[in-house]
C-alpha cells in the first residue's frame, strides 16, 4: 500500500471530513469582533488618561508637600497607563491570529494602534464617557480614589494633602472642624494659614483646604479656599 | 536548489483546483499527497530531526490535518506555503513533545542538501577561506542539529527550497522584514557554531 494510500483508508475508515467553511468564519468573526473589543477598551483607557492629566489642577500640584515621584504618580494615571498597555499587547497578540495578522510588525501596530486609541479616547473624553465612568466607579469601586485617580477626586485626599467639606463648628480662627463628602468629621487647625484677603470663614459654608493630614480625621492647613474659588 | 520550486501563477491555480476536487471528493486528495509529500518528506526531516518512521507518522499527521482543514485554505496565499505552514507547525510540536535535538541524520539524500546549504552559507558568508569543502561534508549535519529549529527551517526554506522572503513570512507567519533578520541570524550562527565546531 503507498504512502497516499494509507492516507485516504485513515480518512475513509475514520470518517474524516473537511471542517466547514462556517466554522472557519466563526473563528474569524470571533478573532475580529475580539479585536474590535479591545480597541474600544483601548480608546475608554486613553480617554481615562486624558481625563485624569485634565483633571489634575497643576497649580494645586505644585503646594503639595510631595516628592517628584509621588507628583508624577499623583499626575500621571498610572493604573490606565498600565491597563492600556495589558489591553495593547493583548489586542496584538489577537491581531498576530487573524488570516494575515502575521504581516503586522510590532512598531506598525503601535502606530496604528496609537493613532486608532487617541482618536476613539478623544472621542470618549468628548462625550464625556470618561467623566461619567470615573465618577461611577469613585463611587462604586473601593479604593478607586485614592489608589486609581487620586487627581480625578482633587479636592477630598487628605493622604495627598487635601480637604474639602462644610464648616460645622469652630473653636477660633485657626481651630476649626470641617465635614467632608464622606461624613468625617475633620479637626482643622493652622497658625500660619494662608486665607484670600477679605474673606472670612462662617459655620457652615463649603471650603477647600490645602496642607497635610496629621491624623485619622486631624489637618493641618495651609492655605483655605472658599469652594467657589479656582 | 532542491525542494519546490518557487511558486508560479500557473502552480497556483492548479493548485487551487486541487483544493477545490478535493472537497468535492476525498479520492482527489491523493493528487495532493502525491505532488507535496516528497518535498514536505524532506523539510520535516530538516526541521523535526526525526528517524524516517517518525517522520512517516508526521506527514501523516500533516496531510490529515490539512485535509481537514482544506475550507481554511485563503485562495490569496499560495497552497505550497499553506501546507508549509502545517508541516512546520507540526515539526515544531513533534520536536516540543520530544525534546530531540543533536540527532544527526544518515540519510545521503539528506547530507546532500545539507551540503549544498551549507556551502551557499558558506559563500554567502564569505566564510570560504576558513571553511573549507572536506570540513564542510564531514561537520555540516552536526552544525545543522545545533542550529535553533527556528533558523534550520529559514535556511532550509531559502536556501535549498529557493522560496522568496514574502513566502517564507507566509509558511512562518512572521513578518516579512523578520524574515531578512532571521536570515541574517541563522547565517551568523551557523558560522558561529562551525567555527566552534573546527576549533574542538
């Protein structure tokens, strides 16, 4: 018996069939459907970025006691910066299992893959998906705030040197304690507080404090804002 | 050059007429073992280092599998490379499941082509005046089994199966500006290791 033979009595006896053409085109829908997936997440991570350096008050920025690093972690969304990296080399891999993914080079997909997320990210930021996102999962997800985007939530991260809240009660000008969104209670004390001229804090009222946090629910202030002001 | 020629309109049609009387009727899958088993027989044993038996089992494997997936066949890539493609994979996975390498082969007809690789390296490389012919046919299998599988088969489709960059990039599906680079690296290890090998 030849060698082509033994072939065709192994596709005879086992019953063997081509795999149908659906199937195939299944697996292609599926690889590309997959691939349109990613590059919508990749655009949600890019315009989370955009949002999150927008978001960051650079003036702000630039009181908080923190080293350069920790300003750079502070500006820079890093857990997007990251979750758009995954979200690349995987969409990549994807792509490399399409018919004629393999053609694609690392270096052109970047650029593609570039060019396709900041378009569909400014899209996102545009429409304002970014903010609404944000604001769903700051309220939703644990941590969020302070681990994912503490600059999306500026104004209330003691850990980074801010507060805000109402004014519930006060023992004198530099000893005073603050409410935040959140329900702490804050104890708000300074010497050397820097307030605009002419303004003068009332019970009551919503304010913005810069300075450090020096308890559980202790601050030290530097500078109050009424919550109005830029 | 030994192996398939490179691939031609014409070739390419017949070829695809192939595929399409084959899915009509499996009788006419002989003519496609019959026209790629002797080609594919030799690039396995290239790539797979295997005894003729295993390699016998592999090929086997190679035309069931293509035989099966015949509908996945894109009429815009030439048939050659696509079963090319199945063959390497398949090399590929027999030499993982078996973690063989260094296994030279007594084959003459297989010595041969690994002579003529060889030798074109060789003068490619400019590397004639420290390797000479008798060193080259005495060393040439233990130099090929040394070689990372992934450079034997660029070589081995280049060289002896005399197949462009653009085919070469569609059997291993990498770019084809990676191919050029792995050319280049195959030929500068294959140096490396007969290099190694005279000084011992």
């Amino acid at each position: 018996m030849t060698f082509e033979q033994k072939i065709l009595d192994q596709i005879k006896t086992k019953h063997l069939k081509p795999l149908s053409k659906g199937y195939f085109k299944t697996r292609d829908l599926a690889l590309w459907g997959l691939l349109v997936v990613f590059v919508a997440a990749l655009g949600v991570g890019v315009g989370m970025i955009i949002y999150g350096i927008r978001s960051t008050n650079l003036s702000v920025l630039a009181k908080l006691e923190l080293t350069l690093s920790q300003k750079a972690l502070f500006f820079f969304p890093v857990f997007w910066i990251l979750a758009c990296a995954v979200i690349a080399t995987v969409a990549f891999i994807n792509l490399r299992k399409t018919r004629r993914g393999y053609r694609v080079t690392a270096r052109q997909f970047i650029i593609i893959a570039a060019l396709v997320a900041v378009g569909v990210g400014s899209i996102v930021y545009a429409l304002n998906v970014t903010q609404y996102l944000s604001r769903v999962a700051a309220n939703r997800i644990p941590l969020y705030k302070d681990v994912v985007a503490p600059n999306t939530s500026t104004w209330l991260d003691p850990n980074h040197g801010l507060l805000s809240g109402v004014i519930r009660s006060r023992d004198s000008d530099t000893s005073f304690y603050v409410r935040d969104s959140e329900a702490v209670l804050w104890h708000v004390t300074g010497d050397d507080m820097i307030i605009p001229t002419g303004y003068i804090m009332q019970t009551g009222e919503r304010i913005k404090i810069i300075g450090k946090r020096t308890g559980d629910d202790a601050f030290t202030a530097r500078e109050i804002h009424p919550w109005s002001s830029n | 050059m030994w192996g398939m020629a490179e691939e031609t309109p014409t070739n390419k049609s017949v070829d695809a007429e192939l595929v399409r009387t084959s899915l009509e009727s499996p009788e006419e899958f002989g003519r496609i073992i019959e026209k790629y088993q002797e080609p594919l027989r030799r690039y396995v044993r290239r790539i797979a280092r295997a005894s003729r038996d295993e390699t016998d089992i592999i090929l086997q494997d190679i035309f069931i599998k293509t035989y099966e997936n015949l509908n996945d066949f894109d009429q815009g890539l030439a048939f050659s490379s696509w079963i090319y493609r199945i063959a390497h994979n398949e090399s590929i996975d027999y030499l993982r499941r078996n973690k063989r390498s260094g296994t030279s082969l007594d084959d003459p007809a297989y010595d041969d082509e690994s002579l003529s690789l060889a030798e074109t390296i060789a003068a490619d490389e400019d590397m004639e005046l420290e390797l000479d012919k008798g060193y080259l046919r005495k060393n040439v299998g233990l130099i090929l089994d040394q070689l990372d599988p992934q450079y034997r088969a660029v070589l081995a489709l280049r060289f002896i199966d005399d197949r462009s960059y653009e085919e070469i990039s569609d059997i291993l599906r990498k770019p084809p500006g990676t191919i050029a680079t792995l050319l280049h690296r195959a030929k500068k290890e294959f140096r490396r290791i007969a290099e190694e090998q005279k000084k011992l």
